[in-house]
C-alpha cells in the first residue's frame, strides 16, 4: 500500500511538472519563434515585392522566386504596399499606386507589372518552367 501512494504522488509530481514546462517556458519559447519566424517572412516577402516592382518601372514586369513557410498578406493601396503575418505588419511607401492583394505561402514568385499610372502587383505559387 505504501509504495502505490508513492508512486501515485511520483506520477501526480511529474504530471504538474510537465503541464507546468508546456504552459511557461516551453510556451514562451515557442511564442518567440513563431513570432521571429513571421518577421522573417513579412521581411522576404517585402524584399521580394519591392524588388519586383523597381525592376518592373517603367515598363514591362518583373518576379522574384522565394520561399515564405508562413502565411503573408500583401495589399497594394495608394502610395505604398503593406505587408502582414500574424501581428506583425511592415510597408513600403511608393510615390504612386499599387494595386494587388492576397495572400502568399510556400514557394512562389511575386510578380509586378507597370500599367502605365499604377503598379499591379500578385502572387503565383509554385514553380513553372518558360
């Protein structure tokens, strides 16, 4: 009797340590990177579009191939692009109009094309040959 009370109050302590470890540290970690992680992407993917859209300027368009691991929304408006994921938000200021929105993930190509008064800007996903 005595050692299956042990035992139930070993298991019982190493139950509260694990739901303690997955709810604080464990958790505050995991925040971090997921967090990090969104930078990165709002950061690639805003590289991605203004590369695009200043080598489509003046005429004709431009892509740039590149790999996002998280979801990105991308929205073109008067005088800038803004780009989000999760709680993270970061634009680029244009002196003229884009236009585009979406959403981008995996591998794929932002691809920006002068109109003559604004910039178009859109997401193709995958990898496409010619």
């Amino acid at each position: 009797m005595k050692g299956s009370l042990e035992r139930a109050l070993l298991i019982a302590v190493g139950l509260s340590l694990i739901v303690y470890a997955l709810n604080g540290p464990i958790s505050n970690a995991l925040q971090k990177f997921e967090e990090k992680k969104a930078v990165n992407c709002v950061n690639v993917a805003l590289k991605s579009i203004d590369l695009a859209i200043v080598n489509s300027l003046g005429g004709g368009s431009a892509e740039g191939y590149v790999y996002l691991p998280c979801s990105v929304f991308y929205r073109g408006r008067v005088g800038g692009v803004d780009v989000s994921s999760g709680n993270i938000t970061a634009s680029i200021p244009y002196p003229f109009e884009i236009r585009g929105m979406g959403e981008a993930s995996g591998y794929g190509k932002f691809v920006a094309t002068w109109r003559g008064d604004y910039m178009s800007v859109g997401w193709v996903r995958g990898w496409r040959k010619g």
